[in-house]
C-alpha cells in the first residue's frame, strides 16, 4: 500500500527514538476522495492505535493507516530527499483525491471517476467542481456544477467544448452531457 524509501525509514527511526515508548507514524488523508484531498504523517503514539487501523511493518516501526484513509493511499511513496537546499520529507498518494477504480468498474463510477480526478482539478482553479448526478437511459450524462461554476457565464463552453468532447471520446456508452445546476444569478450563487 505505501512505500516508504530506506531515507525515509532512517528518518522516521531517528524522529521515533525521541519519542514515548510504543510510538509510531500515523499516515492519513484529509477529506479522501475530494479535490481537497491532503496527505499527512503524524506521530502515532500507542494509545491512539485503532483496533480497525491497519499495521504497517517497516524497519523499527510501523506505519499506522486508518480504515477510510486506506483505499486512497494505495500507490503512496514517501521519500526523504536531502539536496544542496536542504532534507525535505516527501509524500505522494496519486489516488488521495479519488479511490482507484476497481476492474468491474459500473460507467457511472467510471464517469465520477473522470470527473474527479480530470475534470475537477481543472473546475478547482476557478474554485468550481462538477458531479455525476444520474446517466440516462440514452446515454446522456447529468452533471450538477457547484462552487465558482455556479453562475459561471463560460458554463455552456466548459459543458460542451470541454467535459462533453472528453466524455464522449472516453466512454461509447456516453452520448452527451446535460447540467441541471441553476445558474441564473440570485442567492445560490457563488459570487
């Protein structure tokens, strides 16, 4: 699930030795799944292990992962890189911010799954984001926009220039997209 580099465990052992007997490093995600996901490590003492946290085995500690934080750091790399700048602790979890999908995948978890992690980056620039609301039966994806998207006046253009050109070209079964989000200007707006 995580990879921990041989730096890395070095720095960790010699962080550990200062601490309480029995302490550890915690490995979590805040706000898993979304485009605010952020990963972290923490000090793990004994006393705050989960029985439904899961135990990591690594070179004179373990690395403590909580069950909702598990699925998203799955391909996570942690490094300890020490250059001309300085040491710096590194972690990356290419899947924090969406879980990976599974090979059985349905089309609608298929579709959110674009929608996360391609095209709500990109919506995250101008503080927007988009969801899945319902594929009909002819294939036409129902989105809700929210955040900066609301009320956006280039809506028409992200919807048909962008998500429904990559959409169509990525899924057969996918005919077009529709937005139900209200965008006429009033209180629900976000600007």
């Amino acid at each position: 699930m995580i990879r921990i580099s041989d730096s890395a465990q070095s720095h960790f052992a010699k962080l550990l030795a200062d601490q309480a007997e029995g302490t550890n490093i915690r490995v979590f995600v805040v706000n898993p799944g979304t485009s605010q996901a952020e990963c972290g490590v923490s000090y793990c003492p004994a006393d705050a292990v989960e029985t439904s946290d899961i135990r990591l085995p690594f070179n004179g500690f373990e690395a403590i992962v909580d069950e909702e934080s598990a699925p998203f750091l799955d391909e996570a790399d942690i490094d300890f890189v020490t250059d001309k700048m300085g040491s710096q602790l590194t972690l990356k979890a290419p899947n924090a911010k969406a879980k990976r999908l599974r090979e059985d995948a349905s089309l609608a978890e298929r579709v959110e799954h674009m929608l996360v992690t391609e095209v709500n980056p990109q919506l995250a620039n101008h503080g927007g984001q988009v969801s899945l609301v319902e594929i009909t039966e002819d294939g036409i994806a129902v989105l809700q926009f929210g955040g900066g998207c609301n009320g956006c006046s280039m809506i028409d253009v992200t919807l048909k220039e962008g998500i429904e050109k990559e959409m169509v070209a990525k899924f057969d079964e996918i005919n077009g997209v529709r937005d139900i989000t209200e965008h006429a200007r009033g209180e629900h707006s976000y600007y």
